[in-house]
C-alpha cells in the first residue's frame, strides 16, 4: 500500500478550487472542472457529485471526474440498484468520513456496494460527504481510490470539510439558475404558440437572440429582415423611423426609464403591415464594453397569424367533438364557412350544424364573441 502525504493547501490554491466551486453551475457539466482539480489534488482515481438520485424511471444527475476521463472503463452506471445498497445515504448530513472509519475495514470490505460496484473498478477507499443546502437539496460528494492506495488522511477530510459549505452554496445557485432557465423556456415556449415574435438587441442594438417566430419573419423576409445582427426595415424611411426607435429604448434605459416605442412597418408583399412595439432591458450592472448585455427587447405581431391553439385542449376545454373543433380552428383562423367546407371538403350545412354545436358548448352567441372566446381561451396556451 503507498502512502500518501499532500503538502498543506496553499492559499493561492485552495483560492482557485473555491473559484472553480462557483464557476460550476455555469458550466457545460457542471463542477467538471472542480472535480478534476480537486481529484488531482487528493490523487483520487475518481470524484463523483451526486445532484440528484436515481429514482424509478428518472436517471440520477451524476458528475464524475477521473484519471481515466468522465467514467470508468466498463463502468456500470450509479443505477437505481446499486443506489438502493448503498451504505453512505442513511449517514448525517456534513458528516465527512471515510467508509474505514466509520463502518470498519472489515465491515467495509464484505459489504455489497463494494464488493459488487466498487471492487471491480479496483475502487478500495472512499471518501464520502453528505450534504443537505439551505435550499433543502440532497447531494453528496465522493471521492475514491484503489486497492494500492492509502485512505484519505485527516488532512484531506478537513480539506473536503472546507470546500463541503461552499459546494453547498454553489449548488444552491445552480438549482436556482436551473429553475429560472426551466421558467424562461416555459415563457418563450408560450409566446412561441402566441406567435409573438420576440428579438433581444444589445447595447449597440445588435440582435442578441430571437425565438422561433421572429426568426420565421426573417426568413420570409416580408417587411423585416436580419443583416449581419441589423434589423432592417422594407422601406427607407421606416428603417430610419426603426433605428432610431432603438436609439431611443437605448437612451430611455441609460436614464433608468420604462418608456416604449412602437411603429408599423409596411410589406412588399401587400399583407398587413407588421405591428413592432420595443422596451428597455433594465441595466442592472456595469461590464466592459467587451461584454454583450440584453438591452432591448422587440416584440412583433403578424396581424394575419393566429395563437396556435391545441386541438386537443380546445377539444377537452369546451368538450368538442373531432370535428366541431376542426371548425373551430378554420374561424380562430379567420376563414368563411365556405372556406371552412372546402377546406374540409365537407357541405356547408355541414359546417353551419357542426358550427352551431360550437356556440353552444362554448355559450357564444355571435361569430365575433366566438373567436374572442377561443382566441382568449387557455388552448392557446398548450
């Protein structure tokens, strides 16, 4: 067995691993460049952080780091099997141990988890530190080495005990940011089926990002187009009205000011023109020109799109049958009862029973207060 003596942390050190804690939730895998680090320091053949267990149907959210990459040759995977044996899920939360110290060497040893899971990936020692944050979120942080190494010393335990509140914290953050990005996907998603085109500029007014919508406009290229980041309008004056009302939403959010803009612009192809309405990105830091912000956020209508409503929560909502909410779509849409029948190649007195059906399950008792009801219902949300 080789012993192992680490020199004492050195600030400079223990400063960069604290540094890498909270660059972690920022990474691509998260803590990855942590992990690694502090393998190399402990010269464990393996760390994994535990962010979420594995449950029935759900994978665990599992990062590893080792002197052979991400995983293990012919690792099997932290299933719910072995997650089910493993003896360190019961041990108090902060507790930083050893299996050694706390079950015994030969307790240890005869145990499943190792002989089954650990013992063939030539894993003898492990260093274990459970944690609960402040959030309430159950993670662990473990830390192995093989049958030819020493256990972890008391100065590694004090090293990990250090690091344990900041990995904490750090995890805290994560699972914060993770919500807020789960929120922003749930909004974009919804403005998507509204057909809200949505564009986010920077401080230059240059196009950061957009949605799907936004981007389906461009692409037509019907009245607004993207150049090179440049929104650009159709026609000459409108693109100069378009600049300038950037110019002002830019001006409006250096003073700390909410105030909008709005404009039309007109299409070459004749359809109505395209609604535009712009509002400052509240400035809440300074950063170095460098650094690209969100600064102004542009919304666009299609007078002409319709929210994209669920057939299946439109037909649920107000209990329609297959057909009663086919009919139903056609008039969200805007279409005749002419239209209506040709496009679904039925009669028109077919249409005209299928559509009173509609206004009364939906208790409309005109054309218009049946397509606000619709357009304003829930299915547009789904």
């Amino acid at each position: 067995m080789t012993a192992h003596h680490p020199a004492p942390i050195a600030t400079d050190a223990l400063s960069a691993l604290l540094a890498l804690v909270y660059q972690g939730p920022l990474e691509s895998t998260p803590w990855g460049s942590f992990l690694e680090q502090l393998r190399q320091r402990l010269d464990a053949s393996f760390i994994t952080l535990v962010l979420r267990n594995p449950e029935h149907e759900r994978p665990g959210l599992i990062v590893n780091a080792s002197s052979h990459g991400p995983l293990l040759p012919g690792e099997p995977s932290y299933s719910e099997y072995y997650y089910s044996i493993c003896p360190f899920l019961d041990w108090p939360a902060n507790q930083v141990a050893t299996a050694d110290q706390v079950m015994g060497s030969a307790l240890w040893l005869a145990h499943d988890f190792y002989r089954n899971y650990l013992q063939p990936l030539d894993l003898r020692h492990v260093l274990v530190a459970n944690m609960v944050t402040n959030a309430g979120m159950h993670c662990a942080l473990f830390a192995s080495r093989g049958h030819t190494g020493a256990d972890f010393d008391a100065g590694e335990v004090a090293l990990v005990r250090l690091l344990q509140p900041h990995v904490q914290q750090a995890v805290d953050l994560h699972s914060a940011v993770d919500q807020l990005d789960s929120e922003r996907q749930l909004y974009a998603a919804t403005i998507d089926r509204l057909m809200v085109g949505t564009v986010i500029l920077d401080e230059n007014g240059r196009k950061l990002r957009c949605n799907r919508a936004a981007q389906r406009l461009f692409d037509e290229g019907d009245g607004l187009v993207c150049r090179q980041e440049k929104l650009c309008a159709y026609l000459n004056h409108e693109n100069r009205a378009l600049q300038q009302a950037v110019q002002a939403v830019l001006r409006q959010r250096q003073r700390g000011l909410d105030e909008l803009e709005v404009l039309t612009l007109s299409r070459p192809s004749g359809q109505m023109p395209l609604n535009l309405l712009l509002r400052p990105i509240p400035l809440n830091y300074q950063a170095g020109k460098a650094t690209r912000r969100p600064a102004v956020a542009l919304f666009i209508r299609d007078p002409a799109d319709s929210p994209q409503a669920s057939r299946h929560l439109l037909r649920s909502l107000f209990q329609l049958t297959p057909m009663e909410t086919e009919v139903a779509m056609l008039v969200m849409d805007g279409h005749t009862l002419d239209e209506t029948a040709d496009l679904l190649h039925v009669s028109r007195n077919t249409v005209r029973a299928h559509l009173r059906g509609v206004f009364a399950k939906t208790g409309a008792t005109r054309q218009a207060q049946l397509v606000k009801t619709l357009l304003n219902s829930v299915a547009s949300l789904g």
